[in-house]
C-alpha cells in the first residue's frame, strides 16, 4: 500500500503513522519530494485492508492506494520525481547523459590504462571493466578476478574516473565493493534473487541489467528486490533482449527507455554495445537511446578490439569511441540535454 499525504501535512502527522504502522511490523520507506511525502508500506499482514481504512482516518492523509502487483518503491506512485543517483557528485539521472565506458573485461595492466586515460579524454565519467566475467562456455576468459580490480583501481588513481564492474558471487561482495563505485548486476544474474538481496543491504550504487528474455515487469521487479532490502540507489541498464533476429547479438529494446521512465522513477541507462555485438551498429544506437531519453550509456572500448580477449567485435576503438561522444553531444543538444565532450560545447558544459 501507499500513502501519500496532503501538501502541507506536519512531521507529527507523518511521525504517528510510521509509528503505528512500525508497531504492527510493517516496513516503512519513506520518499520525501519537494510538494509532499509518499510513505511505501511492506507488510505479509492479512488484515492489510482494515488498516488502510484506519490510515486513511487519519489526519494529514490524502490517499491510500492499495497495490497488489505492482512496484511499490520502484513505481511513480511512490516516487513521482526522477531518481538521481549521485556518485560522488557523477549524476545519473539529471539533465547531463553520463558516459561509462572501457573494456569488456580487464587484461592487463597497459590495457586497462590506455583505454581508461583515452575514455576519460573523450569524455567518459565511469569507467567499466569486468574481473569477473559470465562467459557463455566455460572454456572462454573468465576474467582476472581481484587482480582485474586491482588494475581498476589503479586506472582509477591515474585517471581520475569512477569504477562500475560487475559482481557475480555473493561470496565476493565485500571484495567488489572495495573497489566498485558501482556494483554491475549483469544480465544472466538479473533474477538471481539471493544475489540481489545482498546488493540491497549494502550502500552503494547498483546498475541491474535487464535479462535477455525478461519483460520489463520482471526487471522492475527484480529492482524491488534491491530496494526492499533498503538501498534504493538502483540505475537500470537496458542491454538487449533475445527475439528471432539473427544478425545482431541481441535486439536493443528502446521502447523500454520511455517505458521505464513512465513506470518508474529509476534512472535508465543503455548499452549499444552488448545490445547489437557489433561495433559499427553501436554509435547508431548510442545516438538512438540519447534520442530517446536515456539517462546514460555503458560502452565497450578496447585499444585493440581485434586482439581482445572477450567482446572485441562489438568493442569501439579509442578513435572511433571519441566520434560517438561528438555525434551524441549534438542529439543531447537539441534535447537540451548535455554530455561531456571535452572540446564540444553542449549546452554549457565544455
Ligand atoms: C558485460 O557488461 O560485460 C556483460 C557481460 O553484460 P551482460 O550482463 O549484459 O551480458
Ligand atoms: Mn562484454
């Protein structure tokens, strides 16, 4: 159920139903906006529907809205504002377009730095880079483990850039979060539920992709999984889905970035790269999501995309990556969006 209190409701007010509601062992989250407080309320409790009518007795409530299937913290309803997820002052979810990018997975150190200093140079704000990596067969690279983070970190300290890599194990989470700025939650892991409720005890963002045949109900509702647990810095990644098309990796599902917007308050952001699995089909797509309101993207790049050692036919060269972020600051500037390109001016920013 969700409550949403009148405008100019009082803490008093708001402080008796927490109260009341806490003292019957439902869960309680709060969403403060400027005009007024939404309170999301958890709970297994079968008499649910005589306590709606008690709330809805009370004072400084304007409504409560019953919701059977639905997203209760991920939803509108409960947070009609945009989400931001702050990462050290790194925005997503605001008016910039914030760019992730880097090589599918780390290899060695000279790798890992060039691509972090030429990314960072043509504008990125994060860089990506997998340690851990869910291969398709167990016989491919499977990533360097803490070694790889290692090496994130360093290019961290010599560039300046965040770090998002993905966490596979539960086993590992204190050893990613030491390192990760934000925790990727990849595609075949997005329904791993014990996997998500333990990204939801920690504070730190998460980015969860979307499964390749999951509906976006399944995907919002893997994201209530997080935030139930109580971290609610959640940042959705739309990385393709598998339908009858044989000539991409993937069919990047655009529709969704509006949709998600519509349904939910999470911010949204896109990968070209494992969307298609091809690099000449990424820059397009890359222009296609800004065009269509994504709040950021998540790029492959490699310095040698032939000599990679996972994902290098869909993974843009230096070169090629610093002509996306040209071609992406002109669609944000007729939106009146931004991104930073260094030595492009967009809509204020240099
Ligand atoms: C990745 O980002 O390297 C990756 C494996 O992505 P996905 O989980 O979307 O396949
Ligand atoms: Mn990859």
């Amino acid at each position: 159920m969700i409550i949403v209190m009148k405008t100019h409701s009082s803490q008093q007010q708001l402080d008796h139903i927490v109260n009341k509601l806490e003292s019957v062992d439902f869960k309680v989250h709060l969403s403060q906006g400027v005009h007024r407080t939404i309170i999301g309320v958890i709970g297994e409790k079968k008499d649910k529907e005589t306590m709606k009518m008690k709330i809805e007795a009370m004072d400084g409530v304007e409504k409560v809205i019953s919701i059977l299937d639905s997203y209760k913290l991920t939803g509108r309803d409960f947070k009609p504002e945009r989400s931001v997820i702050d990462i050290d002052g790194i925005k997503i979810g605001g008016e910039e377009v914030i760019v992730m990018a880097g090589p599918c997975s780390v290899e060695n150190e000279e790798q890992i730095i060039k691509t972090a200093t030429a990314v960072r140079d043509a504008g990125a704000k994060i860089l990506r880079g997998g340690a851990y990596k869910p291969r398709t067969s167990p016989y491919s690279f499977q990533g360097l483990g803490e070694k790889g983070l290692k090496l994130m970190a360093l290019a961290k300290q010599k560039t300046g850039l965040k770090i998002i890599t993905e966490l596979m194990n539960i086993e590992d989470i204190d050893m990613v979060c030491h390192y990760a700025d934000i925790l990727q939650i990849g595609a075949r892991n997005m329904q791993n539920y014990s996997l998500l409720k333990a990204v939801g005890k920690i504070n730190k963002p998460v980015m969860l992709k979307r499964g390749f045949a999951s509906t976006i109900k399944e995907w919002l509702l893997a994201a209530e999984y997080i935030m139930k647990e109580g971290n609610h810095q959640v940042i959705l990644c739309e990385r393709g889905i598998r339908t009858f098309g044989e000539k991409t990796r993937n069919t990047l599902d655009l529709s969704s970035v509006p949709l998600i917007h519509k349904l939910s308050h999470l911010p949204i952001v896109v990968d070209p790269s494992h969307g298609t699995g091809k690099w000449k089909l990424v820059t397009p797509m890359a222009r296609a999501a800004v065009a269509c309101g994504a709040d950021g993207l998540i790029v492959e790049v490699h310095p040698q995309p032939e000599d990679a050692l996972s994902d290098g036919q869909q993974s843009l060269t230096p070169k090629n990556f610093q002509n996306m972020m040209y071609e992406i600051t002109k669609i944000a500037d007729v939106l009146e969006r931004k991104v930073y390109c260094p030595g492009v001016v967009s809509n204020g920013i240099i």
